[in-house]
C-alpha cells in the first residue's frame, strides 16, 4: 500500500507499486530537496516538490524501482532504476491515456476490438 502527501504521488505511486510487484507500505513524501529524489531503507521516499509534474512523475518510478531493488536483494542499484524509469512512466502515460479516451468515447473492450478489425481491414467471418 502507498501513502503520500500528493495525489499525484499517491496515483502514480500506487500503478508503479502494483506493477513492479511491491510488498508491505511505502511512504512517498513531496518536500525541498537538494536532489530529484532519495529512497531509504525504511520504505521511505522523499521527492523533490519543486519538480515539474513530469519530473516528479519519473523520480517515483526512479525510487519506487530502489525500493524494489532493495526488497529483492538489499541494494539500490543506479543503473537499472535509471533505464527503467522512463519505460515505466511512459507505460503508465499510455495506460492513463487509454483509460481516458474509452471514458471519454464510452468505448468498451468489443468495440475497440471493432474499431481495429475496421482499421485493419479484416473481415469479421472466422478462418478455419
């Protein structure tokens, strides 16, 4: 479970957590830091709040990837929370976006499966 002092923090926090696997509670806290972000061994993590909203959004995917490091082997390590923090962000940005043009269309599973058969140009008559 997340907590945190920002609802971005909370949102994205929560989408990271249960995508990386994540166990037992994290604290995400927005405060002035000196730096993007730190992740203490504690399940603590503090983000700089004088980032932007895209900054801050890819410093939690940077320290929730820590925090993942170090439930599974008791280290950080920089360089695989560096490559993976944009791939993950830019998954969460995708899924977000998703989820808002079905809201926004009132499109359901079948009728996006549709929308692609019709774009694709395949007939709808099943191959045997």
């Amino acid at each position: 479970m997340v907590f945190s002092n920002s609802h971005l923090a909370l949102e994205l926090g929560s989408w990271v957590y249960e995508e990386l696997g994540i166990e037992g509670s994290v604290m995400i806290h927005l405060v002035p830091l000196d730096a993007d972000g730190y992740c203490y061994d504690n399940a603590y993590i503090e983000i700089n709040e004088n980032l932007s909203q895209a900054e801050q959004s890819v410093a939690i995917c940077h320290e929730l990837i820590h925090w993942k490091q170090y439930q599974d082997t008791g280290v950080f390590e920089e360089t695989e929370a560096y490559n993976g923090e944009i791939a993950l962000y830019k998954q969460y940005r995708n899924e977000v976006r998703i989820a808002q043009l079905e809201i926004e269309n009132g499109w359901s599973l079948e009728e996006k499966a549709e929308k692609a058969r019709q774009v694709l140009g395949i007939d709808n008559t099943k191959i045997h």
